[in-house]
C-alpha cells in the first residue's frame, strides 16, 4: 500500500516537469516552422521581385521591338588560313638527348595579345512555376541524352504570323506573360542538371525549340527568348524573311559571317545568310557574353570503336581507349578558330581519363620532371599517326584533346594541345605554346634545371618541348625552325 502511494507520489511530482518538457519541445518545433515559413516568405518575396522585374523589363523590351530594325551590311565568314605543317615531320634516333643549353630569343612584339576570358554566364533565377495547371513534355535528342523539356500547353501555338518587327513582337510579348515559365524552368534546370557551358546551352536550346516547333522562325524565336531570359547578350535579326540569332565573341569565330555592334563582334548563327541583315540592337538588363570557355556537358556513352596508342621509346606506355562518339559529335558543333589557348583550356573527357591518366600516372610515378615529361612526349610524338589537316579534312581544323583519339591523323597543333593538357593534368606545370613560321610546338617551365633548348619570359625558363619532333627529348627544337619568327602564347 505504502509502495503503491510512494508511485502516485512521484507520478503527480513529476507531472509538472514533463508538462514543461513537452511545452518546451513544442515551443521549439513551433519556432523552427515559424523560421523556415519566414525564410520561404523572404524568397517568395525576392522571386515576386524577380518576376516584377522581368516583367517590366520585357514590356521595355517589346516596346523597342516593335520599332523598325537597324540595317547592317555582313562582313565575309573568316577562315582559318592554313598552316603549312611539314608533309612529313622530322624525326631522330629515339634516346637522342638534347645538346648544350641554347637561349632562344622569341619575338615578344609580336606574340598575339589575348583577350581576356569571359566567366560563364551565372545561373539566372528561375521563373515561378505556374500552379494547377497541366503540364506537357517535350523530349529531345541532345547529343545521345534524352532529355525532357516541360513546358505550358497553353504556350503553344506560337502565333508568328511572319518575320516583321510586330509579329515578333506580338509572339515575344505571349512568351513573356507568363505561359513560358515552365520551359524556362525546365530550359534552365537542364543547363545544371548537365553542366552546360555557355556554348552547350545555345546548342541545348536549339535543339529543344527544334523539336517543340517545327517552323525555322518560331524555333529560332522560341530560342532567342529562351536564351535572352536565361541573360544571355544574344541579338535578334532577320535575313530576308528568316529569323536569326547573333552571338557575341571576344574571339573570332570561323566559318560565320559577323558585323560589329557596339564594338563587339556578332556572329550570324546560320549556315547561309545574305551580305544584309536587319538586327533588333537592345541590351536586355543584366546580360553577359557568352564564354568562349568550352567546357564539357554530362554525355551518354556511345563507343566509337577501340584504339590502340602505344610510345616507342618506352614499353609498356600504352593503352586502349574508345572514345565516346558523343562527345566527338559535341566538338563538331562547336565554334573553331585558331585561338589554341582555348583549345588546351578544354579536359579531356571521362570515356579518355578514366584509362589513360591510371597507366600515365604509373608509368611517371617516382620519375624527375625530366624523365616523366619525356614519356608523356614521346607518347604524344608516337602513338598516333600525323598528316596535315588539309590531307586529313581539305581544310584548316584544329582538335580538341578528345579528338585526337577519335580521328586518325593529327598535325603539330593538335599534339601541341594534347600535350599541354597532358603537362597540366599530370604534371602541374606551366605551359605555353610557341607559335614559329608555319609550325606550333609547346615550351614548359621546369621546377629542374634541364639542359637544352630554352627561352627566358618574364623571369622564368621555359624548355622547348615539340610533341610533332618525333623521338626528340624535351628540350631539342626542330632544326627547320631555325631563325624562323617565334611567338609565344602563355597558357
């Protein structure tokens, strides 16, 4: 009885201290949801904001459009004039190593002056979604991904009734009501989901507006709009009754004719065009230039067929690699021209690394700069077969690092850039490309002090290493080159 009093003693005691336990618990799960409901009520706030913004930003926008468009007379595509790469490079004893140390005096003056390299343009906001309403789908084809791009039923019929500055504008001024949020949404999400760089997304976009229209104008308004809301610096124009796009580049950009607009160069994003375009000439708020920047976007694999690449000088380098066609299909697309920097600046792909950087890095494991960057040339000089790109493609065209391993033949440019990425994945060096008359070879600083051919930039010795001088050590410059002008292009 006394045992049984004792219990409801402590039970009655203790009731105050769980009330108060509990009160406690709920006072705190109640303060985390008052939180987090004020923090979404702030970025509720911002995207209404946003949307404000853009809303009136577009009804700006329009109002400029529908006014009569500047006319420009084109400039002729560029080509990239040939390089005269030796029909058959020289070559030496393998094991021949490099003669006293020789300064070679480059010419500074002359030695291109790069532009700076646009960042990628920053993830723009996403639209609201639109709520209660169905949703479609569109699925396209990008480059062996099926990707699906949701958007409004109520956007389409895209009502263009021609290519005159109202009936753009009166589809434009549709889009940007509202009823496109969704493919934005959908547009945008992709480019992170893939990792798109700023050439990818245009691409992206493209093949998405494709597929959602059939009509040429409409696509190519549909992706302008796209594009322009995601900030991109893009520009409307029309060549007789087709529409088209324009793309600024603080590079030249091949094969496409261009005009000059506000001191950049805007390139006409169509295969034929006329010498006359009429161009809406508008800067929407906070558009950026694309970057010339050519990162690579997550790809299926599709293999193009196994290959095998092996040194000369050094058994057991070799390895064999099938390269994913898709990502080959991915370069073909991209813009070309002859700025190399900007090609050593692209990684090679996964499908490549994931084989060749586990055997490179064995085989160097342990060795002096010197005998680990006397691999990797003698690899790049060997392994693969060379003839001219005019032999190869009747036309300038130089290779990403990727492509070196998909195509059968490769020039002195193509083995300088495979080499120079090669140095600065698996080395860590610096590297700069040495541009002489008719000729591109490769110079890296060395933390070693190397004998050989060199040259002195800003302080620092650079050793002359020609991946196209088959069987030459680092540091033996090929003797046709000479007295022949040499620039050099830091990386």
């Amino acid at each position: 009885m006394k045992a049984i009093k004792l219990i409801l003693l402590l039970g009655i005691l203790s009731l105050p201290m769980a009330l108060s336990a509990q009160s406690r618990e709920e006072k705190l799960e109640e303060y985390k949801r008052r939180r987090k409901q004020g923090i979404e009520n702030v970025k509720q706030t911002r995207r209404e904001g946003v949307e404000l913004y853009k809303q009136r930003a577009n009804e700006y926008y329009a109002e400029r459009m529908r006014r009569r468009w500047e006319y420009f007379e084109l400039r002729s595509a560029r080509i990239i004039p040939p390089s005269p790469d030796p029909i058959v490079p020289p070559s030496v004893t393998p094991g021949t190593r490099p003669g006293a140390p020789r300064e070679v005096v480059p010419d500074l003056s002359h030695s291109p002056k790069l532009p700076p390299v646009i960042p990628p343009v920053p993830a723009p906001v996403k639209p609201a979604l639109p709520k209660g309403l169905p949703e479609s789908i569109c699925r396209i084809d990008f480059y062996g991904s099926q990707v699906d791009v949701a958007f409004d039923p109520t956007m389409l019929p895209l009502q263009l009734m021609g290519s005159d500055e109202r009936s753009v504008t009166d589809v434009w001024s549709d889009l940007a009501d509202g009823r496109a949020n969704r493919w934005l949404y959908s547009c945008m999400e992709a480019k992170e989901r893939f990792g798109l760089c700023d050439w990818a997304y245009i691409k992206f976009t493209e093949k998405a507006a494709r597929a959602l229209v059939a009509d040429a104008n409409q696509a190519t308004l549909l992706q302008g709009f796209t594009l322009i809301q995601s900030g991109y610096a893009i520009r409307l124009g029309r060549c007789g009754e087709r529409l088209c796009l324009l793309m600024p580049s603080a590079y030249p950009i091949y094969n496409y004719k261009y005009l000059v607009l506000d001191d950049w160069h805007y390139y006409v994003l169509l295969d034929s065009v006329d010498s006359g375009i009429y161009v809406f000439n508008s800067i929407f708020p906070d558009e950026h230039l694309p970057s010339s920047q050519i990162t690579l976007p997550t790809l299926a694999y599709m293999p193009s067929g196994s290959k095998h690449f092996s040194s000369n000088a050094f058994p057991g380098v070799e390895v064999d690699l099938n390269p994913n066609f898709n990502v080959i299909a991915f370069y073909d697309e991209c813009p070309r021209n002859s700025e190399w920097e900007l090609f050593t600046r692209a990684s090679l792909d996964e499908t490549i690394t994931s084989h060749l950087y586990p055997m490179l890095r064995g085989k160097i494991a342990g060795c002096t700069e010197e005998k680990a960057a006397n691999i990797l040339i003698n690899f790049v000089q060997t392994a693969f077969e060379y003839k001219t790109d005019g032999e190869q493609f009747g036309y300038e065209r130089p290779l990403y690092g990727d492509e070196v391993f998909f195509y059968p033949y490769s020039d002195c440019e193509d083995r300088s850039i495979l080499f120079a990425i090669l140095v600065r994945d698996l080395l860590g060096l610096d590297v700069a490309l040495l541009h002489f008359e008719g000729h591109l070879a490769t110079a890296v600083c060395f933390h070693e002090d190397i004998a050989g051919d060199y040259l002195m930039v800003e302080g620092r010795k650079y050793l002359i290493c020609d991946p196209t001088y088959i069987n030459a050590s680092i540091g033996m410059m090929m003797p046709t080159m000479e007295g022949k002008l040499l620039e050099i292009i830091l990386l």
